[in-house]
C-alpha cells in the first residue's frame, strides 16, 4: 500500500487531500497540531507542529517506524494574516513564513534522506494563486507562497536524478477554511483602516462562493496516479485563471489598478 503524509491535515485543503488519498487506498499519516475525532477515525494522525524541528523529528520518526518511509509528502500546513505591509509586526511576519515556508522547508530536508534511499518519492508543495500574484492585505501569506514557488523549481531540478518528483499545487478560492488559521494583524492604521475593511469582505466573498475542496483533493489524488507529475497544478475557477494571464501580459500598473479597485481601494 503506498504510504502518503500530509502535513496540516487537520482542516481545509491539507485535510480534503488526505481523505481523498485515504478513500482512494493510499495509507495516509496525517500530521497536525491537534485533530477531531472525525479526522482521527478516518486516516492516522500524529501530532506534528511543522515550526518545530523536534516535533517534525518525532512524527518523521515515528511514521516511518510504523509504516515505512512515505511515497509521497503533501505540504499543506499554511496560515494568513490580513494587513497592511506596514503595519505586520515582525513576529506576525515570522509567524507566517515560519508556517507556510520554513515548515515546509522543514518537512522537505526531513523526508529527503528516504526517499533517496529507497530511489524514489514525491513531494506535493500547496502553493496558491498569490504564489503567482498579489492580493492587497496579504502581503505575508504572498511572500510565503513566493518563496515556496522559488524553493520548489530548485527542489525540482536538484532532486531529479534520484528519481524524486515535485509538483505545485496553486488552488484559487476553495470553501471551508479555519478561521483559527486565518488572522488579522494587530496593528492597522487609520489610512488602511477602510481599505483593509474593504478588501477582508472581498476576500471573505470569494472565499464563500469558492470551489469545493473535493475538487481539490481529487485532481491531486489524479495527478499523484499519473508515471509523471506536471511540475504545477492550478485549481482555480476561470476568473483566477484570467486573473493569472492578465497579471502576465498587461502593464503591470494597469493591471494592479484594476485588481486595486476589485479590492476596494480608493
């Protein structure tokens, strides 16, 4: 049985992938600070805080103890914080690459030295649309999933001749976020404070009206059947798609004036 872990699956896209790969015969170990016991009786969990080197060495080792090193590693740990580029603290700056890229980063290096060994692996990176483009107010998460597109290309090329694949995953809007994992900075200025009011009902809106997390899950679990895996996959609906190509061929000042008004900001 092909073994899958998934890292922050304990809710949202982390916890769709890892259902779809159980349902379809994988043995997925799904690691995550904490999970309900709905997550729990539907694939294994272990605990797992991916901004610690100790807590990513124990479930790693654990893991593999029990049921051999994995097939494939889906890094879907992520966290977003709303604010203006002025107002983040460093230590909510922090907090956000520490989650979304350096946990990553963690996993990756942990997971490497096995798949080596056995000659083969795969390692799904979930990215997003702000990983080709920014959203206003999130400034942090972009330059997390930035650095995650720009990590995993090298990670591509470097570990091609062991026989280990990388693909990024880009989704677009998809329902059923945690609030938990999505905050606010502490400090806004008066001068973003209707902007930013703006933009959070904008987002939240699209979050709502976004695509199923099934779909998600399930082009995943499609792409990990293939012999090869595209080096990205983009789950978005076809306005994120346009969205992404008009990034890329209009000027790049008309283009952040359109996105600037669909955001809110006067």
């Amino acid at each position: 049985m092909a073994v899958a872990w998934v890292t922050g699956a304990s809710s949202g896209l982390g916890r769709q992938i890892a259902l779809v790969l159980h349902e379809a015969g994988w043995q997925v170990i799904g690691g995550a600070r904490s999970f309900n016991d709905e997550t729990q009786q539907a694939f294994t969990c272990l605990p797992l805080d991916v901004r610690d080197e100790q807590s990513v060495a124990a479930f790693v080792q654990a893991a593999a103890q029990k049921y051999g090193p994995p097939g494939v590693l889906v890094n879907a740990a992520g966290i977003l914080t709303l604010g203006a580029c002025e107002d983040y603290s460093m230590q909510e700056l922090t907090q956000v690459m520490d989650v979304n890229f350096y946990g990553m980063v963690r996993m990756v290096q942990a997971v490497l030295p096995l798949m080596r060994e056995q000659g083969s692996g795969r390692i799904v990176n979930l990215s997003s649309i702000n990983g080709l483009m920014a959203v206003p107010f999130q400034g942090a998460y972009t330059a997390s999933k930035h650095a995650i597109e720009g990590f995993s290309e090298a990670l591509m090329m470097e570990t091609a001749p062991f026989g280990i694949q990388v693909m990024l995953v880009e989704p677009g809007d998809h329902r059923g976020g945690k609030q938990q994992y999505r905050t606010s900075s502490v400090k806004c200025g008066d001068c973003y404070t209707q902007s930013r009011k703006n933009a959070a009902a904008r987002i939240a809106k699209d979050e709502a009206g976004g695509a199923s997390p099934d779909i998600l899950g399930k082009k995943v679990a499609r792409a990990l059947g293939k012999k090869r895996l595209p080096p990205r996959l983009r789950v978005a609906q076809p306005a994120q798609h346009a969205a992404v190509v008009l990034h890329d061929i209009l000027p790049n000042r008309l283009f952040m004036k359109i996105l600037s008004m669909y955001y809110g900001i006067k």
